[in-house]
C-alpha cells in the first residue's frame, strides 16, 4: 500500500501539471525516487498515471476550444512505433537512472522558467519535422516511462508552432497515445509492474482533474510550478549520485 506522504505527492504533482496539459510523470517519478520506489516499478505506474491525468487534461481543454488534430497527428505518427519500442527494450539501471535524471532535469527548467510567449505569427511545422520529433521524443518517453509532453510543450511555443492553451491540449493528447504504446511495449516485453497502483491512480485522477479545470480557463499557478521544480532537481540531483 503507498503512503499518505506518496499519495499527497501525486495528488499535487497532478494538480500543477495538468495545469499546462501535462501528464505528470516525471513530478511521479521524481517522487517515488525520493521515497525509493523500485525503477520497474515507477517506470510502470507512472505511464498509468499519465494516462488518467493526460485524459482528463486532454479532454478539458478540447471542452474549451482548443484542440487541434491537424497540429498533434504528425507528432503521434511519429511517436507510438518509437514508444513501443522504447517500452519494449530493456536497459540497466544505470542507463534508466541517467535517462530519467535528464528528463527530470528538462521537466524542472520547464516548470520553472514563466511561460514563453510564441511570435505574433503561427506556422505549423511540416508533417516530417513533426514526425522525427515526434520519433525521438517517443523513443526516450517509452524507456523512462514519460509521455513526452514536458519535452513537446516548450518545442510547440518556441518554434511558433502553437500558442501556449493549443501546445497545452495538443501535449496533453500526445501523453495519453505515448503513455499507452509506452506501456504496451512494456506488456510486450513482460515488464508491466502495476502492484499497488490503484490508490496512486485515484489520487492523481483527482488532481488531474481539478488542475486541468482551473488550467482550461485561467490559471497560472507559477509559485506552485516553481515549488515542484524543485523537488524535480533535488530528484535529479538523487540519482545523478547513485548512477554516477
């Protein structure tokens, strides 16, 4: 059974990142690395998570206009066979712990830094540029059990491909697709670790959904993102330790 202080962590984490459309799991995995949770099963959970919280964040802010199919399918086409496989291939500790304190590191400068305002002008990205992103971020979100949005959110604003409400609703739905090749690569490879999830499920679908409301219409919540940023680097700076 999780503890209260495990289950109070992903409430909040889901709270603030389905804030911005996140799914959430690298704020899960950087909280049951500091409550020393074993990586197989993090890796595994974490992916679940994302897939209530995403879903719930996903579908909130499609409810408030903005959704964008054509801007989010070129990512996923890319995505899902590089999810699998990344779910699918096995790795040691060191290589997981070195790639999770990576993602971690990126999550915690996301979190961090205000939100980037994108050029008055959008332009959509070609449908191979999108693809090839899309592969890469995939891959690495399969292995560390991410869905990728904290690294396609800031790319979407930065490159003026999206303003910040559609770069939240389309990261969102790029979470829940990789999320679930992530963990189907993981079925394939006979490495799906749920164990005592369900608790962790509830609490995370509970802050998924109150974060994704407040973040569909108006909230900012910087302080709180900027708190969890630091949990993220503490985290990070965790397993640069043991792996290094």
């Amino acid at each position: 059974m999780p503890s209260l202080t495990l289950l109070i962590l992903i409430f909040l984490v889901a709270l603030v990142y389905a804030s911005v459309g996140q799914g959430g799991a690298s704020g899960y995995l950087a909280a049951m690395t500091l409550l020393e949770y074993a990586p197989a099963f993090m890796a595994s959970s974490a992916l679940i998570l994302n897939l209530f919280v995403a879903g719930t964040a996903w579908l909130m802010f499609r409810r408030a206009g903005h959704g964008s199919r054509e801007l989010l399918w070129p990512f996923v086409a890319g995505s899902v066979p590089a999810a699998l496989l990344g779910g699918w291939l096995p790795v040691s500790p060191r290589t997981y712990g070195g790639l999770l304190a990576l993602a971690l590191v990126v999550a915690a400068v996301r979190l961090w830094l205000p939100a980037a305002q994108p050029p008055r002008r959008l332009n959509p990205p070609t449908r191979l540029a999108a693809g090839l992103i899309g592969a890469a971020i995939g891959l690495v979100s399969g292995i560390v059990g991410v869905g990728g949005g904290i690294f396609l959110s800031p790319l979407l604003i930065l490159l003026g491909w999206a303003d910040p409400k559609r770069s939240a609703a389309a990261s969102a739905g790029f979470i829940v697709v990789n999320s679930a090749a992530g963990l189907a690569g993981r079925v394939a490879a006979g490495r799906l670790l749920i164990g005592t999830c369900w608790p962790l499920i509830g609490a995370a679908f509970l802050g998924g959904l109150v974060g994704s409301r407040l973040g569909a219409h108006r909230f900012s919540g910087l302080w709180m993102r900027r708190l969890l940023a630091g949990v993220l680097a503490v985290a990070a700076g965790k397993l640069a330790v043991a792996h290094g």
